[in-house]
C-alpha cells in the first residue's frame, strides 16, 4: 500500500518513513501543504499521514481540500504537536478517521493504521448501494445518495429493499421477495409485499422501486 506522508520535521519524517518501509508500505514524502495537494491530485494513496502545522498551506486546509475532492474516501491520520482538544475535535470534524499526538511511538502509529484499515474495509461490508439508494445493513436505515437525512426501516421493509439491492437491474417475483421478508413457517398476507413497497416509495421517492409489470420489482442499476 503507498502511504504519503505529510510532515515538514525531517526527523519525524525520516523515523515515520523508515518505520513504514520497515512494515512494508510504499512511502512518498511532502513537506508542505502545496506539494501534498498536487501529489493527491495525481496519485492515489491507501493511506495519508498528516501533520497539522506545514508551511504555507496547513494540514487542516489540505484535509478539507482532500474531503470535498473525488478521493474523499482516502483514510488520513492526523499527527499533531498540537495538544489542544480543538485541534484534536476539529480535525475529527473535517474528517480525519484518527490523530496521534506528537511524540508517539511508532508501533503506535501502525496500530492505529491497520484499525482505520479494518473499520474502512468494514464500513464498505456493511451497505448495500446501487447508487440511489444505499442500505446500512447495520443500523437497518437508508439513504438517498447525496442526501443527509437517513431513514428508519420496518424488518420486514429493510428485508425487502435488502433483496432487491442486493441485484439491482435483476427484477424479482412477488413469491421470491415474500421468501425474504417472511421467516420460514409464516404465513404470507397477501398484499404484503405490494404494502412495503408503497411505504419504501413514500420514505425513499417513489422512483426508487420500479414495478415490472406482471413480472415483479426491481431497483436500477446505477443512476436512475
Ligand atoms: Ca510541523
């Protein structure tokens, strides 16, 4: 994985880099906020140290910088000298998965890296998307992409949009979505399955779903 480390101490820079190559990712260095725009533009990092006080453009700049561009996803550990709690909180605010304060121990850093790691790979595990709609498999709410209100779904609502999520652009009958909102055993209603639909239409807009006639429901395949 190529981390780029951003850090304007030499000597920081120089043991963090070691310690990196050491544990077997790829490092490349910028020593101000500028060059490490540029570097982000034109490459792509698994993973982004960053320190807060640069020369020129700050660390908090570039990370705002970084979060509203297409590598947003890119996680960034913060480094700081900078004990301040607001530091600390407005960094987590602009998105940094995680900060370190100055000094720290470098198996510190790694351990910290490899969580970040594993909470991101997770994170993708745990929604299902088709780019409209995204369900948090999780916390069993959904969401329209690009809007922030997160909506609340019944059991039977979430099994449902769960199915047809899980194969946008593949329609699915009526008898097969009923198999998944009802355990085995239970008796289907008959007009269940057509009920969830028009309560998801009415919390996610109506043309989330599209109806087949005769055949069944689907959800699109990418962007409506
Ligand atoms: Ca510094």
């Amino acid at each position: 994985m190529k981390v780029l480390l951003i850090e304007d101490d030499p000597l920081i820079a120089q043991a963090v880099k070691s310690s990196l190559i050491d544990d077997a990712y790829v490092v490349e260095t910028a020593t101000n906020g500028t060059d490490a725009l540029s570097l982000i533009a034109l490459q792509e990092y698994g993973f982004i140290l960053l320190d807060l006080g640069l020369p020129g453009i700050d660390g908090m700049t570039v990370l705002k910088s970084l979060r509203g561009s297409p590598k947003k996803e890119t996680p960034v550990i913060i480094m700081t000298a900078r004990d301040g709690l607001n530091d600390r909180l407005e960094g987590l605010d602009a998105g940094a998965d995680d900060y370190l304060v100055k000094p720290f121990h470098m198996s510190e850093l790694l351990a910290r890296m490899r969580a970040v790691l594993r909470r991101k790979a997770q994170s993708v595990v745990n929604t299902l998307s088709n780019g409209v709609v995204t369900l948090n498999i999780q916390e069993k709410t959904a969401k329209i992409v690009d809007s922030d209100e997160t909506v609340a779904l019944s059991k039977r609502e979430y099994a449902l949009l769960a199915a047809l999520l899980a194969r946008p652009g593949a329609i699915l009958s009526k008898r097969t979505l009923e198999e998944r909102i009802y355990e085995p055993g239970e008796e289907p209603e008959s007009n269940a399955v057509e009920y969830l639909i028009h309560s998801l239409r009415k919390k996610l807009g109506s043309a989330t779903i599209k109806n087949v006639r005769g055949l069944g429901w689907m959800v699109a395949k990418g962007h409506l």
